[in-house]
C-alpha cells in the first residue's frame, strides 16, 4: 500500500476503507506519510468528500492514534458538552456547573483558543491559582468528589489531529464537513464520555455561516458518535451577534459567574439553559421539559454556583472570587467607543467583534501568543438596541494603551445603525439527534 495511490484514489473520488484510512493516518502520526502527502489527500478531501463510512471510521482512526481516556472509574453517566466556537461564548462555565449540581458527571477536556477570542481554559486560568493541567488521577478524582473538572487536552490525545489540524491551517483545507466533524469527534470519543452534546454556531461570528452548513456540519457529527455507541444530540445556535455582553477572558469569567447566580444578559442566560436541558435530558433526567425545570431550579437554589465554587477550589484557584469579581485581573485603560449616529443597532459583525478583542489582546494570532486576562470588551448595545449620537456602544479593556485606538476604529465598523429596528430571532435554530 502507498499513500501516492490513496491520494489518487481519493482524487478520482473513489472510496477508501478502513484499512486504507489507518494506512494514512498512522502512517502520518509516524512519519511514514509526508506533510506534503497529507495536505494533497486532504485537498481532495475538500473537492471530493467522504462518504459517512468513511468519515466515520477517520474519526476512529483518529481518535485510536493516541491515548483513549478510560473514564470507568467515574461513577454513572458522563456527559460532555462541544461548542464550534463563538463570540462571547463562555457556556461551559455555566452549564457544567449547573449539569454536575444534578449528579451528572461532567469530565471536560478543553482547548485554548487560536484567533479572535480565548478557548475556556484561557476564560479559568484567569482565576488566579486556577490549575488545567491534571493527571488523569487527579482529573478522575475531582470529577467523582465535585461532579465536574475541566482541563486541558494532553498531547497523548488525538496526536493525529494535532498533526492534521497544524497541516490543514496552512494548507486551505479546513473548510471541509468530513475534516472538520472528524477533527471535532475523534476528541470528543477519544476523551471518553457516554453522552455529548454538541453546539453548532451559525452566523457572522462562527466557523460555519449558514444555517444549512451547520446542520449538515450537526447531523454528521451526531451520526458519528452514534455509529461509536454515543449518546448524541445537537443544538444549531445563533452566533450572528456576540454572546452576551462580554469578550475576553476574566471578563467572561464575570459574567458567568452572575449568570450562575440568576443575573445574566437574556440572551445568554436562556441559551446556557437550552444546553444544560439537553445535556440532562441525554443523561436520562427526563423530557426536555422536565430538564428545563431542574436547570432553572439549579441556578435560582444557588446549586450551581455552589458547584462552580468547589470545582475552582479544588483545581487550586481562588474562589472567593464568587463574591469578589475584583480579584479577577483588571485592565489599566479603559475606552468608550460612542455610537456616531442615532437609530437602530440594524447589524453587528459578531467576527469583526472578536477581532477588535483579539487586538485589544484577548486572543492569539499564533499559538504561542500568551493571551492578556484582563483584555476585552464590554458590549453595552447589540442588535435591536435604540442609539442616540454619542451614546457608549460598548467598553473596550486593556493593559496596553496603545492597542485603543485600532481596536475602536474595528469595533466602530462592526455597527451598522439605520432607521429600521430588526425583527427579533431566536438564539436556537434547530435540534438534531
């Protein structure tokens, strides 16, 4: 066997077994198949497609080409969470705490961020003290003692797609349905819980612009754990306009954390809710009704910011604070950026929100770009929202003045206000299972 022929194979548009998929991936963790090679499969992976076979058994292939997190030692159901990305998206910090206050285990591998806006381990690590790097001892212990932990991937997990996903950044390949949803799943199986539910993001801000690509995106992925004995179901969710009211790490640590004690922006607080249903409802809590309930009930008792307090404790951070938002870090320099003209808030471009964040420091344009805590925005008018000139549009936080003023002049073009107040639409597009 030979990666030229599979390579021509899939070029032709021509199927590809397991075997052959295992030839290229292993053959690729291993050094046998060249970078080169790789990104020309890959590029006829974009033109060609995979048929769901074949997309299913890449997953796998994926995902056994390094270490498979045995989670046995957790008592009952573990359910995982997985959103595409977003701005403003800080969910897990509220819906694993809420989850795991209704004795659902949430065992959590996250990532950091790459772009606009930090990934959740940049959000916790902005408690100080607060530790994601854990033995599988200790991640297994905490999970069984709190009900959640969340720390970050090992490089023993998924290797292969750390290989690929490195190759397809700079190649143009990443815009592929099957390497993508093999990308996101071969973690998620590879992590080892029993249930996952996944958020698609749709709109400006998200990864896949359309709500057609995300559902396409959603039903493969959910056919994929499936197919390996998960418990699947998806959620297709609005990210055409930031998610709540913050961007940027310690400062989604904050509103998270009001979320969790019942004082969150509508939009966000009713999305969290949608999610956490569903993750109890996968988990066998009951009907969707029935899970919307007890997740209301989690937040108004004080239950789950209760479990968001032991879980920072126990992962070393400092948990006073829930009732000090101060001792996250805080910028030096603050900016109000003012609306220029009266009327509506007619769009927002969620992406180019991430992007004045990401130049206010908030996010990383390389991987090893070290990410500022304290950077952000604070949005204070979203779509639908009535401006008069010279109203404050939104707060933009950093720590070096310098970064002020691109990161206005980009947040300014992300407004665009007329006469015409848009119809409201709704955060959750669709359900898949």
């Amino acid at each position: 066997m030979r990666a030229y022929d599979l390579i021509d194979k899939k070029k032709k548009g021509e199927y590809l077994d397991r075997e052959e998929i295992d030839f290229l991936i292993h053959g690729f963790v291993n050094g046998d198949v060249a970078d080169y090679q790789m990104a020309a499969w890959a590029m006829a992976v974009c033109f060609q497609g995979m048929s769901m076979e074949e997309i299913g058994d890449l997953t796998l292939s994926m995902a056994e080409s390094g270490e498979m997190m045995d989670l046995s030692a957790i008592e009952s159901c573990k359910v995982d969470k997985h959103s595409t990305g977003g701005v403003g998206d800080k969910t897990t910090l509220v819906i694993g705490p809420v989850v795991a206050s209704l004795g659902v285990k949430v065992a959590k591998m996250s990532g950091r961020g790459l772009g606009h806006t930090g990934g959740t381990l940049d959000k916790l690590e902005s408690i100080p003290g607060f530790r994601t790097a854990l033995s599988d001892r200790a991640f297994i212990d905490i999970v069984n003692s709190v009900g959640i932990c969340v720390a970050g991937q090992t490089k023993r997990l998924v290797p292969a797609d750390q290989k690929l996903y490195a190759l397809r950044d700079v190649t143009a390949t990443v815009d592929s349905i099957p390497l993508i949803a093999s990308s996101i799943m071969s973690k998620k199986l590879a992590s080892g819980s029993d249930a996952i539910l996944l958020d698609v993001k749709t709109g400006s801000g998200a990864f896949m612009k359309t709500r057609e690509e995300a559902e396409e995106l959603a039903g493969v992925m959910v056919e994929i754990g499936k197919r390996a004995g998960k418990r699947m179901a998806a959620l297709v969710t609005d990210m055409d306009v930031p998610l709540g009211m913050t961007i940027g790490n310690a400062l989604e640590v904050r509103e998270a954390i009001d979320t969790l004690k019942g004082q969150g922006p509508e939009d966000f607080t009713g999305v969290c809710l949608e999610l956490a249903a569903n993750m109890l409802s996968l988990a066998g809590k009951g009907n969707a009704e029935q899970c919307m309930e007890l997740a209301k009930e989690a937040i108004t008792s004080g239950k789950a910011l209760e479990t968001f307090a032991r879980m920072v404790k126990t992962q070393g951070g400092d948990e006073t604070v829930i009732s000090d938002p101060f001792v996250l870090p805080a910028a030096r320099y603050t900016l109000e950026v003012k609306a220029p003209a009266a009327g509506y808030v007619e769009h927002m471009d969620a992406q180019g929100c991430g992007i004045a964040a990401m130049l206010l420091g908030a996010g990383r344009e390389k991987k090893e770009d070290a990410v500022q805590p304290d950077a952000g925005i604070v949005l204070h008018k979203k779509t639908g929202d009535s401006v008069e000139i010279g109203d404050t549009l939104a707060v933009l936080h950093t720590s070096c003045e310098e970064r002020l003023r691109a990161a206005n002049d980009r947040l300014l073009a992300c407004y665009r206000i007329g006469p015409v107040c848009p119809p409201v639409s709704s955060h959750i597009f669709s359900y898949i299972s």
